[in-house]
C-alpha cells in the first residue's frame, strides 16, 4: 500500500510574527466543504495516510481540526500537528494524548520560550518533538534556551538552523558549529535529530493541501517553504508553482492514482537543488548540512 503524507493547511493566519518568518498572513480557511471531499477522496482511494496540520497556526483552527479527526479517524494510520504552542492548554494537549496526535513544537532562540506554559506543556513530553529554532543573529541564546529544554524533561528534540529568510556570516556558521557539538554532548539521554537542507528525514510521497483544496507535490515541503519568501523572486516562485500544483481535492476525477502519476520526484529534487543555487544561500545550505551530518537522516 502507497504511504502517503499530506501536510494539511488549516488556516493561512498565525498568532506570532516571528523575525525569521516571511509567509504571508491571510484569513483563508480550510472549509467544511473540503473536509467532506477529503473524507471520500480517502475513501475512494486507500492508502496509508499521515495528515500532518501544518503552516501557520493550526490550534487558531481547532474546532475544524477536530473536525478533521472525527471524520477521518478510522481511515488515517497517524494525525501529526506542527505548532508554535502559544494555545497549548491543558484541554488541547489532553485531545492530542487522547487521540494520539504527535505535536511537532516549535521553540526558538529569540522568545527563548517566554510565551510557553512549559509547566504544563512538559508534562505530556511523551507526545511531543520540540524543534529547537536557531536564528543566526539570536546565537547567544541557543545554549540557555536548549537547557531550559533539557531541564523540562523532553526526550525528542530536533535541532534546525534557520534557512532561507536569514543570511548566514561566516563567524554564525563557526557559531553554529560549536553550538552543535556542545549539543551534541550534552545530549546523551535524548533523540536529538537535525534538519539540514539537502541531507533530509525519509519520508512518504509528500502533497501539501492548501486552504483552496489545492494538492501542491513536494518534498519535507522545501519548495513550498522556498516560495513563501519574499526574497525568491518571481519568476522562481510562478515557476515552483507550475511545477508542483496538481489537482483541486473538489475535482470530480481525482484520485490518488492521478496524483502518483502527477508526482514527479526528479522535478521535485531539481528544484530543491536548483532553486537556492539561482536565488541566494547555495553555499550556506551546503555548509550547515555539513555541520550537521552526523545528526541528519539521509535518503
Ligand atoms: S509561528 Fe510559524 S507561522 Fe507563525 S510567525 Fe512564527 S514562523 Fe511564522
């Protein structure tokens, strides 16, 4: 059976403004309309399925992600949510245990978890990956905020550069280095993964759902990632959406066979390569994944 993720987008609006984020803030929702033609694409085409809830902010959509599970609960291996956990409550992490929802928590080296109920969010560590954010120009934090990591018990950590929107300097890239490896040492007891850029975390076949119904193809969302940023230009980004826009989940003949014969891995993989090389950070990618390969998954 074809393992198929889907990296479901609930809502185009976030409750943070991140200095690293450059997406663009709309009140564009998944609708209920979508949930039902999702519920029988799944339906009419088995497979095994993850539904990840992921961009922007996905708990200021929890009502429809409940939704989303009621519906499709008997039909999907695993439901997986990434979150900057700002609305993490004792209600919505009980849910997560109860239905056994993975969270993927974002935690970076700027806020340094000021605006995180870690008390109580630590108590359910057990169900949690806390990817650790490093902006280049917040380094001076990376030590502290990751001991306050270490600290709260969790088990999973993943630690991630951030690429794309921030350029590296050479010194952050040493920085960087050093930070790892005393990471890396102090990280005995704990999973600790890496997110580089080119070097990535097996996976299934991978379509991202827009709000609209939209299937996009991509790969640990790179292209879709590379899109949102203002610096790509536009050519780059039309380009990436040519290529990679599929179906429409409303569509009457859609089906998972057309997606399979639509997802074409070596234009994925040429524009994952391709795209930073005409834009702008090709060496620094290549200098983190580096940095970080003894920690990262290869394909
Ligand atoms: S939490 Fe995520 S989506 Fe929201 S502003 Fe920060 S990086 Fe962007």
């Amino acid at each position: 059976m074809d393992k198929i993720l889907i990296e479901l987008i609930l809502t185009n609006q976030c409750n943070k403004r991140c200095e690293y984020c450059d997406l663009d803030f709309q009140n564009t929702v998944f609708s209920n309309e979508n949930i039902l033609n999702l519920d029988n694409f799944i339906k009419n085409n088995p497979a095994e399925y993850t539904i990840n809830f992921f961009w922007w902010e996905p708990l200021l959509q929890f009502e429809k992600l409940q939704k989303v599970v009621k519906t499709l609960w008997n039909k999907i291996k695993k439901f997986t949510i990434g979150t900057n956990g700002v609305m993490l409550n004792q209600e919505y992490l009980e849910y997560f245990k109860n239905n056994n929802i993975f969270i993927y928590l974002s935690v970076d080296n700027i806020s340094c978890w000021k605006d995180l109920n870690l008390e109580l969010i630590s108590k359910f560590a057990e169900i949690i990956q806390v990817n650790f954010i490093n902006d280049p120009n917040f380094l001076f934090n990376s030590l502290s905020t990751f001991e306050k990591v270490l600290d709260f018990w969790f088990q999973n950590i993943a630690f991630m550069p951030v690429f794309s929107t921030k350029k590296w300097e050479k010194s952050q890239l040493w920085e960087l280095l050093k930070i790892y490896q005393t990471i890396k040492n102090i990280s005995n007891n704990i999973q600790l993964n890496t997110y580089g850029y080119f070097n990535w975390v097996a996976i299934e076949k991978q379509f991202i759902l827009d709000t609209d119904g939209n299937f996009y193809q991509d790969l640990d969302s790179l292209l879709w990632l590379q899109k949102q940023y203002s610096q790509l230009n536009p050519s780059l980004k039309q380009e990436i959406n040519t290529q990679t826009k599929l179906l429409n989940i409303s569509e009457l003949n859609i089906s998972l066979e057309l997606l399979l014969k639509k997802y074409n891995i070596e234009e994925i993989l040429k524009l994952v390569f391709e795209i930073p090389k005409q834009s702008w950070h090709f060496m620094d990618y290549k200098i983190i994944d580096k940095i970080l390969e003894n920690g990262t998954q290869k394909r």
